[in-house]
C-alpha cells in the first residue's frame, strides 16, 4: 500500500535503509507478527505431529521472517517506481496491517499513478508464484516441510497481492481505479472521491462480513475482519480528505499566511545568554539566526541539546546553528502546499521566508492550521470539513 501523508503511521523502531529508503517499524507491527508466527506454528504442527515444539517454532519464526521480508519487497516495489518517477519516498513503515510507502507528493499524472500502484501486487504475484513453483521442485530432494513452507509463502503472497487489489482507496486496487477514473476524466479530486467511496463501501463490507462471521461462532478471526474493515473506512475518508486539502493549499501563497513579526537572533551571542534571556522567555521553538541582518540559518532545541553545556557560555549561536543552506527556505510566491512537503522533507516546524535575499516573514505549522480552522469556520459553520 502506498500513502501520500495520510496516516499518522510513523516508524518507531528504525530498521536501517534500502537502497536510501528508510526502513522501520510502527509499534503495531509485533501485534501482526505475534499472529503470524502462531498462525504459521498451528500449521506446522497440523502438518507434522511428529515434531517437537522446538523444531516447530524455529520454522513458523523462519517462516514469519520471510513473510515479512516479501511484504517489505511489496512495499519497496512501490517506493522504487515511485523514486523513478521523481517522486520523494520519506520511508517504508511496517504496522499490524501490513506496510505503508509514505511517498511524499501526488502523482503528476493517471500514468505514473498506476505504475505506482501495480507495482506492489505484481512484485507479490511474482514472488508468490516463484514459491509455489519452488515448493514443486523441492519435493524431490525429500524435505517435505522446506516444500510447506514454500508453499505457505506462495499462496500468503498470492493473497495480499489479491487483498491489495481490491478496488477501494487507498489499497492499490483503489489507486489503480482513481488511476483509471483520473485518465478518463482528467479530474483528481473527482477520481478521489469516486475510489475514496468505493474504498468506504469495501470497509462497510468487510465490517460486516465480520460482525455476522462473530455473531455466527467465527471467533477472533471474524474481529479482525471487522478491524480490517474499519481501517480501510477511516483509510478511505483521510485519503479523500487530504486531497482536497492538497488542492485548497495548491491555490494559497506563503505570503498569504506567513507571520511576519517573526523571532530573530544575532548569530554571534553565546548560547548561554541565547538560552536565558530568549529560548526559556519566550518559549518559541524556532529562531531566525542573523548576520549584520542577513539570514544565515535557523537556531532550535534541538541543535542546543546536542551541544555539551560546558562550552554553552563561549560558543557562539552561527557555530552550532543550521545552516540556511542546509535547510530549505521559500518565498511569498510558493504555494502553501510545497512549503509544507518542505516542512515534512527537513522535519521542521518553522521555515524562513526569503525575498530578494531578505527576511520576509516565517511560515510554521501554526500559521497553516490557523487559515484552516478560519476557513472551515467560514464555510461550514456548523464545524464538520467540507472540501472546497
């Protein structure tokens, strides 16, 4: 499943990185491989009573682990198109329902949207068919649970290469029909909001196909069902949601909403006095270092934390600040939509405002909710968000 900031699934436990893509692990994810893991043991131990509990657990956990290193292939496939396509990939997050390539922009065009969005279940298809041909030849070489486990494989890969292709959004059978609505119409928010619906009927679905299973004697099983379901609802509606909100912030400047009476320090005052009379008065998170009253970066807790307090009183704020060319800065003219993909590329709050090599103003995440709220205000009195 690819995702274009939609959830709040942020990695908690980093893996490392891919060929540059940051790999990790939503805390969620252990719910997941605790299933899996006695899913796979069950099945083994139906299959080879004769095993100790031992033997059956290294192969369920050997088992999970490949799995798992498919559904991130899944994933990955998704992330390198995008990449090819000029497309920012922040990272790939595994969680309890899966993984997530959080793509940091909207496809430029139908064509580049649907190459993204097949690319993860035809990389399952592949996989999964090259584990079940695997698991046919192996049985002569008289390893029966080699020839289990490859076939396990083959048929959960087929399976979320089918689950991923149903055709809500987000799944990437729902992107691949907004893909296809997209190309005929020409129209994004309206090919959105067709899959997003399509997406919400799949949830309902789902949601009921497991409350009848439970109320049936279904079990657990049916719960997760259900679970599924309403993911992919609240999935559906935040997908739909953010899309316009893209679209209402295409059409704003920076200049519309950045503040202008904006906090700035000089460059060359140590950071004791940084810390006494501005960082802890004030309690602003972000300030605009300046030189002879050029911007030449940005000064935050963050880079004072990892300066050690013995050397606070004599060194200077430019020698531990960010520098302004190793942070992206905007102008009035840019579109409230870049300054925040910005925002989210270098993790920041704040971002300083530039015009003719000059401070103009600074945008921060609190300007942008602010317009928000005025304009929900404005629009919907009665409080509930209506795309514009």
């Amino acid at each position: 499943m690819s995702r274009r900031q939609v959830f709040d699934l942020e990695s908690q436990i980093r893996l490392g990185r891919i060929f540059g893509i940051k790999v990790g692990l939503h805390y969620s994810w252990f719910l997941i491989a605790l299933l899996i893991v006695m899913s796979f043991a069950a099945h083994f131990h139906a299959s080879y009573p004769q095993w100790s509990d031992a033997v059956i657990a290294v192969w369920a956990l050997s088992t999970s682990v490949l799995f798992f290193a498919s559904l991130l292939l899944h994933e990955l496939a998704h992330s390198i198109v995008a990449r090819a396509h000029g497309l920012p990939v922040r990272e790939i997050t595994l969680f309890a329902l899966g993984g997530i390539s959080q793509i940091e922009k909207e496809s430029p065009n139908a064509a580049t949207e649907f190459w993204i969005a097949i690319a993860g279940p035809l990389t399952s298809v592949i996989l999964g068919s090259a584990c079940m041909l695997a698991s046919k030849a192996v049985v002569h070489l008289d390893i029966p649970a080699l020839a289990g486990m490859l076939a396990a494989l083959g048929y959960i890969n087929l399976a979320l290469a089918f689950f991923n292709m149903l055709p809500g959004y987000p799944m990437d059978g729902g992107r691949i029909l907004r893909a296809f609505i997209w190309w005929r119409t020409g129209d994004l928010e309206r090919s959105t909001s067709a899959a997003a619906t399509a997406g919400q009927m799949v949830g309902i679905f789902f949601i009921a196909i497991g409350f009848l299973t439970f109320l049936k004697g279904g079990g657990f099983n049916s719960l997760w069902i259900a679970f599924i379901g309403w993911f992919l609802l609240q999935a559906a509606r935040d997908s739909y949601i953010a899309t316009s909100l893209r679209k209402i912030l295409g059409r704003v400047r920076v200049g519309d909403v950045m503040a202008h009476d904006c906090p700035t320090v000089d460059g060359r005052i140590m950071i004791r006095e940084f810390v006494e009379n501005e960082l802890l008065r004030t309690g602003r998170r972000c300030f605009i270092v300046l030189d002879n009253g050029t911007v030449t970066g940005l000064i935050t807790p963050h880079e004072i934390k990892h300066t050690d307090r013995a050397v606070w009183a004599t060194t200077p704020l430019a020698a531990v600040m960010r520098p302004l060319k190793s942070i992206r800065f905007v102008t009035p003219d840019t579109s409230l939509m870049s300054a925040l993909e910005a925002m989210a590329h270098d993790d920041l709050n704040q971002l300083p405002v530039i015009l003719d090599g000059h401070l103009a103003g600074v945008l921060s995440r609190s300007e942008v909710v602010a317009y928000l709220q005025t304009r929900e205000e404005l629009q919907n009195p009665k409080g509930s968000f209506r795309a514009a």
